[in-house]
C-alpha cells in the first residue's frame, strides 16, 4: 500500500459482514451488525475503493437480509403466542 491509502474500514466491513450472517438468527445483533459493515464500505470506498469493502458490502447485504428473514419470524411467532392462536 502506498501513502495513506489504508484497509482498516475494508477490513471492518468484511469482519461485520459475516458476523451478520453467522448471528443472523439473534435479531438486534445481526441487524446492527449489517449496518455497520454498509456504512464501513461507504467510509472505505471514499478513502480507497477494493475488493475487502465489496466484499464486506455483499456479506453485510446477505446478512442484513437474513436478518430481517428471521426478525420478522420471531416477531410474527411473538404475535401468534401471544393471541392464543
């Protein structure tokens, strides 16, 4: 790398991108973490545009995904429950 281009937010988009897909099944968590890795890929594609934050960008999509899937699921069977049905 030279001068002050810089992987760190590359980097941290990857990492939160699958952990959005590994915690997909815990609500908040998956969620927060599909969020963050976006925003991290935005940060990264102003300072140096590469394949870790593009990366990181498709697997925060895919987990961001997954986790509204399963959100919605639980808020769905939390609502069946409780109505007796």
């Amino acid at each position: 790398m030279a001068g002050n281009k810089s992987n760190g937010y590359g980097i941290a988009s990857l990492v939160l991108g699958i952990t959005s897909i590994v915690f997909c099944w815990v609500p908040v968590v998956g969620l927060v973490s599909g969020v963050l890795g976006i925003v991290f890929h935005t940060q990264q594609k102003k300072i140096f545009p590469n394949g870790l934050s593009t990366g990181g960008f498709v697997t925060s999509i895919i987990g961001l995904v997954f986790s509204a899937m399963y959100s919605l699921m639980w808020l769905l069977f939390l609502i069946l429950v409780s109505s007796g049905a």
